[in-house]
C-alpha cells in the first residue's frame, strides 16, 4: 500500500509573490512504494488517495497582501484552501500554520506537490522556516 510522509528541513526564504511557490519537502520519514522524490508524489495506481499537508509560514505581509493559498497540485486537478487574512488579524502576524488534507481521486503516474501562493500584492517577504520538527509535511496514503 503506498504510503508516505516527507518533512521540511531547508528555509525556503522571499517566496515570490502573486506566484505558486513549490514548497520542498526533503526529509522524507517514511514511503512505502517509493513514490515520493523531488517533492511530488507519483501515484503507483489507480484509486483515491489521502493527501494532508502543514505548512508554517512566516513574515506574512498582513499590510500590502489581500490573501494566500495553500494548493495541493495534481495531475487531474487542483485542490486549495482560501485565507483572507486581513479579514482574520488587524495586525502583522509573524506565523500562521496552513494546512489541507484532501481525497484526490489520481490515475496511475499522476504526480502531486504542494504548493503557496500569496495574491493580491505585498512584497516577497514570506518565508518557510527549515525545521525538524514536523511544523511542515506533506503526507498521503492510498484509500480505495
């Protein structure tokens, strides 16, 4: 059964604004099959698979930036969660976990990554922390 869970452990800093940003996960915990490299998961077969990720964003542009999302990007089609997050602080907020999980329904060699994007202006100030410390993951398992 194809299983995996891979972990962020390099800073990825400046993500680019009004652009999808791959986020890297390079710590790779455990995948059984060995469909997970570069990133992006390749589903072996055919079926629904359980996506999840988590990923810790700091230096937020609460000021100059309308919105961000969090996107699990496959083959078949796009999966992504909406923040307004003016709309949540008055302030700058210095972290903010986001997070998706999703049922993705893949057919065999389709591919998925994880991606962040922050729209509606701001400056290339968000930054994705190197850690150890499962603040950041990418995981999934095949279902059906």
């Amino acid at each position: 059964q194809s299983t995996f869970h891979a972990g962020h452990g390099l800073s990825q800093l400046n993500l680019t604004a009004d652009s999808d940003n791959t986020i890297t996960f390079n710590t790779e915990i455990f995948d059984l099959g060995g469909d997970f490299a570069s990133n992006t998961f390749t589903a072996p077969l055919t079926g629904k698979y359980v996506l999840l990720t988590k990923v810790l964003i700091a230096q937020l542009d609460h000021d100059a930036c309308d919105n961000y999302k969090l996107k699990i990007v496959s083959s078949n089609r796009n999966y992504s969660t909406f923040y307004d997050t003016q709309a949540i602080w008055e302030s700058q907020s210095e972290f903010y976990t986001f997070r998706m999980e999703v049922v993705a329904d893949m057919d065999a060699s389709d591919t998925a990554h994880v991606v962040f994007r922050q729209a509606g202006g701001g400056d290339e100030s968000c930054d994705v922390y190197g850690t150890q410390d499962h603040q950041h993951f990418f995981s999934g398992c095949m279902v059906a």
